[in-house]
C-alpha cells in the first residue's frame, strides 16, 4: 500500500527543523584563513587549496625584497640567524656577529660543511618565484617580511652554494634537490611555505608536486599563515 502524502503542516515542520539543524562543520582545508591563524591538513591537500594561475614576471627586481635584515636589533642578520639556528656544532660568534667554526649539512646535496663561507641561505620559493605568485601585488614591508621569513623552519635553509645556485629561481617542474632521498621533504615544505605566504602555483608546478608528492607519505602539515 502506497503512504499517504506528507501533509503540508507536515512538510513546514520538517523544512523548518532543517533550517534550524546546525550545518556540518566545514574540512579544515576548506576554511578561510586569516593572519596568524594555524592550519594543519595533509600536504595533498594542502596542494589542492593552492590556486592556480599562471605566473607572471613583469617589474620584479630583487632588490624589491629587502634583506638580509636584523629584525630584532641584536647584532645578526637573517644570514647569521639562519647559520646560529642550523648549525650542527654551533659556531663562535665574535664581533658584529662574525661566525667562526661550526659545522653544517646541506640536505639538497647530502653534504656536510665546517665552512659557513660556502653556504648559502635559500629561499626554499625563491624570491622571484614569490614574486610571480602573488607577492608582486604585496607591499614593500610584505615583502621584506617574506624575504627574512624566521618564523617558519622551512623557509630559509642553509645548503651549499653550489645547489643553491644551481637551483636559482627555479620551481619543482624544473629543478628538484639531487639528494633524490630528500625531494619528498622538499616538495612538503615547498607546499607549506606557499600555504603560509597565500601564493599560487602554475599549473606546471602543481603538476610536479603532485607527480613527486604521489610517491610520498601523505603528511600532516601545520603553518602559522603569515597574511
């Protein structure tokens, strides 16, 4: 026998306790953020909530993003900083901050350094690839921010010169670490830290992070967004 249908005091009620059921709690990966806000989701999902939008170069200098900086008055710059924070045997600090011994590991080449001169201090997104996802539209101050990024462990990294500048301004569709054991850590942080700063990528950038990204664990990132 066929039910009766709903009368329609029947289906008023029940429209109205489905306006007054509280909504499912949005994916965290889905919120909005806002500054200083913390977001912790798998890296992979993490790449899926970046947008994609193709780059664009146009007026960028380096000399639009100030460093390196002393921040906090304390006699050392983001350079120093960096070599203090990752040392693997700390340093000799003498005056205005000169470093002297100390040792160091490079992870893109899997070498270790007594050297602090032949080290350089990455932008794991380089500055230009910032430039070309969004930080051409920031302010000056933005920027400067970006550039002696110390509030997140991911991005500045002292490696070697030579696969720093072998790197340059490169994105993951074209240079990868040659350590090929840390490419996994590389493309995660290199989500991260377009997470944390609201960049976009291109869709031949989003195509390598995820080809490499496949291939990994699906790890839980966490960022403090920085705007």
């Amino acid at each position: 026998m066929r039910r009766a249908p709903l009368s329609l005091a029947a289906t008023a009620l029940t429209t109205f306790a489905l306006l007054l059921s509280p909504a499912p709690a949005l994916a965290a990966s889905t919120r909005a953020s806002a500054p200083g806000d913390t977001v912790t989701l798998p890296v992979r999902d993490a790449l899926q909530n970046l947008p994609v939008r193709a780059e664009d170069r146009t007026g960028y200098e380096r000399t639009k993003f100030k460093h390196w900086v002393d921040a906090d008055r304390d006699g050392c710059n983001t350079r120093q900083e960096v070599l203090k924070i990752e040392a693997l045997e700390a340093p000799v600090q003498g005056p205005k901050c000169a470093l002297t011994g100390g040792s160091w590991y490079s992870p893109y080449d899997n070498q270790y350094f007594d050297d602090a001169r032949k080290l350089d201090i990455d932008h794991l997104v380089p500055l230009a690839e910032a430039w070309d996802s969004g930080a051409s539209a920031w302010s000056a101050a933005e920027r400067e921010a970006y550039a002696n990024d110390l509030g997140a462990d991911f991005a500045l990294i002292a490696v070697s010169a030579a696969s720093n500048r072998s790197k340059a301004d490169q994105d993951p569709s074209t240079w990868l670490p040659p350590y090929a054991d840390y490419r996994c850590h590389y493309v995660t942080d290199w989500v991260a830290d377009k997470t944390r700063w609201g960049l976009d990528i291109d869709p031949a950038e989003q195509a390598a992070l995820a080809d490499v990204l496949s291939r990994c664990p699906n790890l839980d990132i966490t960022v403090t967004t920085a705007r």
